[in-house]
C-alpha cells in the first residue's frame, strides 16, 4: 500500500511518534465530544455542523492527526470525522488514529461499554472503523482498555499485531493501560505508542509509565490535557453546577465539592504565566503536558471552531524553566490533583 506526504496549510512544529515513520503536530484534535451525548459518556448535546467545522477549523490552522474510537457516540464521532475530511485528498489528509476494545448495546444506548478483546471483536471492530471513516488504512490502532472479557492481554495484542503485518494499520498502541501491561506486550511487538490521561491535575502517569515509554522509544499521546475543560480558562462553579445531567462530567468528582475548587484555583494560577506568553490559559495548560520529555503530542476536544483557537497556540508554545517552576509552585499551592508537579529537567 502506497504512503502519502502529508502537506498542511501551515507549518506547525512536529515530533516523531515513538519509531514510526509519523511526524505529527505537537496537538492533534480529540474527537470524544463530537460523539455528542446520546450514549454513557457523552459530553451532552452536540451539534454535529458544529463539529466538522471544528475538526476542519484545526486542520486549517495545521493540525495533522485527529484521535477519535467508535465507542464514542456509538460510532457518530468516526462518522463525524468522516464528514469532515470529505473533498481533502488523500496526499493532504490527516493521520487518523482510532481505538478497538469497547463494545455496546445497540439497544441500550446508556448501558456502559464492554471491554472485550476477542479476537474475532477485534477483526470486526477495525473493518467498521474502516468502512465508517471512508479510509483504506488507520494510521494508528489503540487498544482502549484493558479487556475484561478473559481475553489475555497476549491474544488481544497478537491481534493488533496482526492487523500491522496485514497492512490494514500502520501502528498498534494501548491506552490505559499500566507498565506491567506494557511489558507484557512489548515481549510479543513494540508497543508503537501509549495514549494515557495527562494533565497539571491528573499527574501519575509522569510518575509510572511516561519513563518506561522513554526507555522503549514508545510514543504518548496524551489526553484530556485540560482535565476535560477545568484547565481552560472558561470554567466556573456555576458552569460545573449547571452541566447536563447526559454530561459525563456532571457525575465526575473533579467537578464538584473541594477538588473543583482547588481546580479552578490552578487554572486561575495559570492566568500570569498565559499573559507571558500573550496566550491563553488553555494553551498554556497543553503546553505543560507537552515540557515533560518523552510525551509526543496532546489530544486536544473542540466542540466548536471558535474553541479550536482557542488552544491553537499549545502547538508551538515552548514554557520555559521560569514557567514550569511558577505551575508547579502553583500546584502544590492549591492542592490539586495527584503525582509529579514537574519533570526532573526541562526542555532548553
């Protein structure tokens, strides 16, 4: 199967993912929001003319891989992504990485997802991700969770494997899942890439696996970057006491009660570093993610264009040690979240 290069509307700064032959932009789009809410964990109602000019709104300003899974919105946001790169041909498309592993209840939207890893779930997972994102090949195929169907991690990851060696992914990765985890795959393949959640709230990850990726040369792209909004700049008590209740947040215990408060006291410890740099506070939250060596790229949700711009800038922001030492006094200040408050070095 033939390669394509890929050309963007403009240049963003871009790293290599782990040892494949991917350069991607220090952001990519998430697209778990653009599933919209009709499902277990939506982020409540959506528009979907709303999402695909967000997703193209980033790829305009450069951005070249979008993340998105069938599970959310049940196969809408694969959909959506679809929609969206409509007309852009092939030599100029984004990388698309998607996720296999959760699966649904056709005929309850709001049962929660099942984490299965048979072989034969799998097979049938990537060729609906095919058929819904119009694309002969994915350019990178995560394993969501850890399967709790009894499938062995080994059997589910030969899978992934597999489908490498068959030319229908270009990259196999996990998500979520832990450095015992890893080392069990990587003795079968490399593991390409990991995908864990990582921000200035949620910070463990820094602690545990982000070293093992480094040592193996495996990507990471991070997510929830921003905590899912908290770190945005734009979010408030009111806001978090108003959300719906097919919010997934709206039932999450960041958003509410002394954690919210000791959240939204971080963002607002961001606001003096975001003036530095004449940026957003959203952007520099990203950006902090992006200063920890060995993270690749960020996934970054819009659920609309203007959103999109607003986070731009993380792209190519570099925080410096004056930066990363004001969050991380800033961090321990208020008390949020959990795990290292800064890497050992820093970036020059």
């Amino acid at each position: 199967m033939t390669t394509h290069s890929r050309t963007e509307p403009s240049e963003l700064p871009r790293r290599r993912l782990g040892r494949t032959d991917m350069r991607i932009t220090r952001v990519g789009f998430g697209s778990w929001a653009v599933g919209g809410g009709d499902w277990a964990v939506g982020w409540g109602t959506q528009d979907d003319a709303g999402s695909v000019e967000a997703i193209r709104r980033a790829l305009a300003r450069g951005i070249n891989w979008i993340d998105t899974a069938p599970v959310y919105g049940l196969g809408h946001s694969e959909e959506m992504v679809r929609r969206a790169l409509e007309g852009i041909p092939a030599a100029r498309r984004p990388y698309v990485f998607t996720k296999c592993g959760l699966t649904w209840d056709a005929h309850d939207r709001n049962a929660a997802p099942r984490q299965v890893g048979a072989r034969a779930s799998i097979r049938r997972e990537v060729d609906d991700s095919l058929q819904r994102l119009g694309i002969e090949r994915i350019d990178l195929y995560q394993m969501h969770w850890p399967a709790e169907d009894g499938t062995p991690l080994d059997e589910y990851w030969q899978t992934l494997l597999e489908l490498k060696r068959e030319g229908k992914v270009r990259a196999v990765g996990l998500s979520n899942h832990d450095t015992a985890q890893l080392d069990r795959a990587e003795a079968l393949g490399h593991v390409d890439t990991l995908q864990p959640p990582f921000s200035a709230i949620r910070r463990d990850f820094a602690a545990r696996e982000l070293s093992w990726c480094r040592e193996h040369d495996t990507g990471v792209i991070v997510y929830s970057p921003m905590q899912a909004g908290l770190l945005s700049g734009r979010f408030s008590e009111q806001r978090a006491a108003a959300l719906a209740r097919n919010d997934w947040r709206s039932r999450n215990a960041e958003f509410s009660g002394r954690r919210l408060s000791n959240n939204l006291g971080l963002a607002a410890a961001l606001e003096p570093v975001a003036r530095r740099h004449g940026t957003s506070v959203a952007a520099v939250a990203i950006a902090w993610t992006l200063a920890w060596p060995g993270v690749s790229g960020a996934i970054v949700g819009a659920r609309n264009a203007d959103q999109v711009d607003g986070w731009i800038d993380a792209a190519s922001l570099e925080l410096d040690p004056q930066d990363m030492a004001a969050i991380a006094t800033a961090i321990q200040t208020t008390g949020a979240g959990s795990g290292p408050t800064a890497p050992a070095t820093t970036p020059d």
